[in-house]
C-alpha cells in the first residue's frame, strides 16, 4: 500500500489540452523565430544571431570589452562554446581577446571597430525582424503579459536547485 501512495505522488501531472497547446506553441513559436532571426542574420550579413547577440552585449559594456565567463551568463552559452565561438569572430576581425588586467587571470572579449560596423549594420535587419515577427502583433496589454511570464520563468529557473 505504501509503495502505491508513493507511485501516485511520484506520478506527473501531465498537460491538459490548454496546456499542451500552449506548450507547444511556446517551443515552435519561439524555435522558429530564432531561426529565422538567425536566417536573416546569416544571409543579409553574414553574422549568426548567436555572434550578434554577443556584439551587442559587448557593444552595451562601457568599454566595449566583457569578461568571456560574463559573456557566457549573459547570451546563456557554455564557456567552451563561448570560446569557440569567439576564436571564429576574433578570426574574422569582429572581437579581439586580451587578458583581464585586473587579475591577470581573465580572459575579457572586445568588439572590434568591424565589430561595431557589422552591429551598425546588422541591427536595422534584425530589430524590423524582432517587430514583424513578434513585437507587432501584439497589443500593449499582450506584450506585458509576455514580460510578466518571462519573470516568472526566470525567478523559478533561478531559484531551482542546481543540477
């Protein structure tokens, strides 16, 4: 008897058809949308959204340099696929590396002045994609609730135990 109340608390609570319809509209919504985000990047400009990404948070920082483990929280990567990925752009003269100055330990990314070109440049493509495929279809109303969710998924994901 013990081992069936057991079971039953252990059981998932599997998602009703509202659930599961948002769900799945959440993953191939969203999946899609990168893709094409990253599709437009690519063909238009020769840059992924990842690299894109990592120039603008470089471009944000006051120097236009970041620590390469901040870089990795900050576009959610691991460090050894930051690192990979950022040898490919410093290859390609958009990010350089150079030791952190204040520890000797560090490794910081900056952008480069190409860096900062391919940005200029790639943005107007990228921000008319965000609000074609997303921002505009939605109303003020939608586009809170869409915030509030997210706040809601990044509290409960910063509050799990690790694993």
């Amino acid at each position: 008897m013990e081992s069936e109340i057991a079971h039953v608390a252990d059981a998932p609570r599997w998602l009703g058809t509202a659930e599961m319809r948002a769900w799945r509209g959440f993953i191939e919504g969203s999946q899609r949308l990168m893709e094409v985000l990253n599709r437009e990047l690519q063909s238009l400009h020769g840059i992924s959204l990842a690299d894109y990404r990592i120039l603008v948070m470089l471009s944000e920082s006051t120097d236009g340099s970041v620590r390469m483990s901040e870089l990795a929280d900050g576009i959610l990567s691991s460090r050894s696929r930051l690192t990979h990925q950022v040898r490919r752009m410093e290859a390609d003269g958009l990010v350089a590396r150079s030791t952190c100055v204040e520890d000797g330990r560090g490794v910081l990314a900056l952008i480069t002045p190409l860096g900062r070109e391919k940005l200029a440049e790639a943005a107007p493509t990228h921000v008319r994609g965000v609000r074609s495929y997303l921002i505009d279809l939605l109303d003020d109303t939608e586009l809170a609730t869409v915030a509030t969710v997210f706040d809601k998924v990044d509290a409960a994901l910063d509050a799990r135990p690790p694993v």
